[in-house]
C-alpha cells in the first residue's frame, strides 16, 4: 500500500512537469509541431533507461525503480498524446511532421533510453 502511494505521489510530481515542461517548450516554438510532447518523452526515456540502469549495474532497489520508472516516468510522458498529434498532423496534410512525429520521435525516445542505460554504466 506505502509503495502504491509513492507511485502516485510521483506519476503526480511527473505529470505536473510534463505540463510545466511542455507548455514552457510549446512557448518558446512555433508552429503545429508538438515539440513540448517530445521533449517530455524523450526525457522520459532518458530517466527510464538511467534508472533500469542503475538497477542493472548497481542494484537500484525494485522499490526505487518502480517508484521513478512506473510513477515519475509514467507521469511525465504521454505516448497517447504523441499519438494523437501524429494523427492530427496527418488529418492536417502534414504527412511528413507526422512521419517525423511518429517515427522519429520513437527512434530519439529509444535512443535517449539506450542513452541512459550507458550513462548509468558510467556512475
């Protein structure tokens, strides 16, 4: 139950910054590329790869990871809002930030979280 609480507590703490994150990245762009929703992704991925990797390399605690990777990561990132954008550019006729959405948000998502893994290796 205390584990359940935490995990709240931090998807909590996660999504507010998802919100702070992206409204503050979304500010600073233009146009109809949702580069607010990458950014917390990507950094979502970041986090999630350094924290499997400290539990991989140094015997980070399930409690802590689940804590972080389910809580904190599942709050900050939004792949269901990724997805619908994708979709919206595509129902726009912008068929190429879709691509660049979907596709390429995933590789750089993937490759943050291969990031983090290494860095982990590293502490």
């Amino acid at each position: 139950m205390i584990l359940a609480l935490a995990v709240a507590v931090a998807g909590g703490i996660g999504a507010t910054a998802r919100y702070v994150v992206d409204g503050l990245v979304q500010d600073r762009t233009s146009g109809t590329f949702p580069f607010g929703t990458l950014v917390v992704n990507v950094a979502g991925s970041l986090v999630l790869g350094f924290v499997t990797g400290l539990g991989l390399d140094h015997g980070l605690s399930g409690t802590a990871r689940a804590v972080v990777g389910v809580g904190f990561c599942g709050g900050l990132t939004t792949w269901s809002t990724a997805t619908w954008e994708t979709v919206r550019l595509a129902e726009d006729g912008q068929a190429a930030r879709a691509l660049v959405n979907g596709l390429g948000g995933l590789v750089v998502a993937l490759a943050a979280a291969a990031a983090g893994l290494a860095l982990a290796a590293f502490v």
